[in-house]
C-alpha cells in the first residue's frame, strides 16, 4: 500500500482455495451491472498486466482510511454480495483509485453453487448498484438490455425451481420505498 500511494484500495491475487489457480486478480463489472473476477482458472502464474480494476474482491482488500472518510462505509443493507462492488464504484465516482497488490497472496474458499440459496441477494444488490450509481443517461441507453435480460432471467429462475427469488425480487422493486431509498442514495451519490 505504501508502494502505491495513488491507489486507496488494494486487492491481494486470491487463488482458489486449495490450488494453484487464480480466483481473482481484481474484478470487473459488465454493463448489465454483472461483477465477475479477472483471470478466473488460470494458473497461478499468471499477473493481471496492470488491467485497471473495477472493484476489489471483499474477500482480501485493503482500504485506506481517507476513502472511508470520503464515502463513509460498505452499505449494511446489503448484508451480502456486491457489497465490496458497490463500495468500491462509489469510491471511484469521489476520485480513488483500486489496485491490485499482487505479493499479497489469499487462499478463498469459493463455491459458486453456494449462491444459489442466497440469489436474491445477488439479483436485488446488482440491481440497486446499478440504479443507485450509474448515470441516467446510461441507465437509458442500456434499459432495454436489461429489460430483456431479467425476462430472461427470470424464465430461467422459473424452469430452474427458483421462482421464489424471483417472486421476491419482484415484490422488493415493486415498492415505493424502494424507489425512494434508490433516490435517495443517488442525491448522496452525486455529492461524490
């Protein structure tokens, strides 16, 4: 951290628990609001060639204390997931910088099949991020894409059994409070 005093959050290279494979060597997000770990499977080996991130993993980040000074803390509503992508966006949008501190190795017990039960918090945090933080005019252009990509989405979550969570993600962003807390957040946002 010290080495690198313009980047105010530090991710370790995160193998897979277990192996000699990488995990993540920092994150990106997809413009559907998607966070996905760079340089997942490959060989430990291998370096991320200085690819700017978009977010640290929470599962091994270092945050230096002016960002939370700046922007405060992780959001608590999100109890689990996209919480370190939303901070780290937010941190971004005030003028800090995410790195990748590559020496700094962490070992993460990872199962994506684990998700599964908690799918409502993806869904319901990768959305809020994306309305609460991305700009209008980008939220238009890309609206019909995510509209077609939850239908989708939602079809496969009823022939996989787990319409439950979709039922539920409904019902969430069916709500006026939730629209309102999404404003809300903007307003604090655009002070960043």
């Amino acid at each position: 951290a010290q080495a690198q005093p313009d980047v105010q959050i530090l991710q370790s290279k995160i193998l897979l628990y277990g192996t000699h494979r990488v995990n993540s060597l920092g994150n990106r997000i997809q413009y559907l609001g998607y966070g996905y770990c760079h340089g997942y499977g490959l060989p430990d080996t291998t370096s991320n060639g200085h690819v700017a991130l978009d977010y640290a993993s929470g599962a091994a980040m270092l945050v230096k204390r002016e960002v939370f000074e700046r922007i405060g803390l992780l959001r608590e509503d999100y109890f689990m997931y996209y919480d370190d992508l939303e901070f780290c966006w937010r941190a971004r949008l005030a003028g800090c910088n995410v790195g990748l501190a590559e020496q700094s190795i962490c070992h993460h017990r990872y199962d994506v099949r684990n998700m599964l039960g908690l799918l409502y918090y993806v869904q319901r945090n990768r959305l809020l991020t994306l309305l609460t933080l991305e700009k209008r005019r980008t939220l238009a252009l890309t609206l019909p894409c995510l509209l077609v990509a939850e239908v989708i989405l939602g079809v496969y979550f009823l022939t996989r059994g787990w319409g439950a969570t979709q039922w539920k993600l409904l019902r969430y962003f069916a709500t006026p409070d939730t629209w309102q807390a999404i404003a809300a957040r903007r307003r604090e946002v655009s002070r960043l």
